[in-house]
C-alpha cells in the first residue's frame, strides 16, 4: 500500500481532447508529482458497474454521469 498523497482532478463533462492533453501536461509539470494516470469516463463506469451493490444504481442509468478523471500521484520524497 503507497503512503504518497494522492488527489483526483475531474474535469467537465464537455472537456475536448485539447483541454484533456493541456490538462496532463500541467500536471505531469507540478514539482513533487510522482505519476499521472487519466481515468475516462467509461472506465469509472465500467468500475462501478463490477460492484454489487451498484448494478441496479448503474443499470437505471440513462447516459454515463461521470466525468473523466485524472488521479495524480505526489511524491512522499
């Protein structure tokens, strides 16, 4: 198990491709950044959707909610 500080970062739900990019590249630039990984949207569906407690939340859904994500990881130098 890591002891680094993480945070997650979502963005809007109409982010373009050239936000997203932009986006990663300020945060890979932050001092003490370990790691930055992007989480689509699909993804976090897909995620949610593998608990069992959340297929009748998931499947009452018209449209995927959730926003793109990225999860970034600081250093615990």
């Amino acid at each position: 198990m890591s002891s680094d500080p993480e945070f997650s970062v979502f963005l809007l739900l109409d982010a373009g491709k050239a936000e997203v990019a932009e986006l990663d590249k300020r945060l890979r630039s932050l001092g003490g950044v370990a790691r930055v990984d992007f989480k689509p949207r699909d993804a976090a569906l897909e995620e949610f959707r593998k608990h069992p407690s959340m297929g009748d939340v998931i499947a009452a859904l018209d449209k995927n909610p959730l926003p793109d994500a990225f999860v970034v990881r600081m250093s615990g130098n």
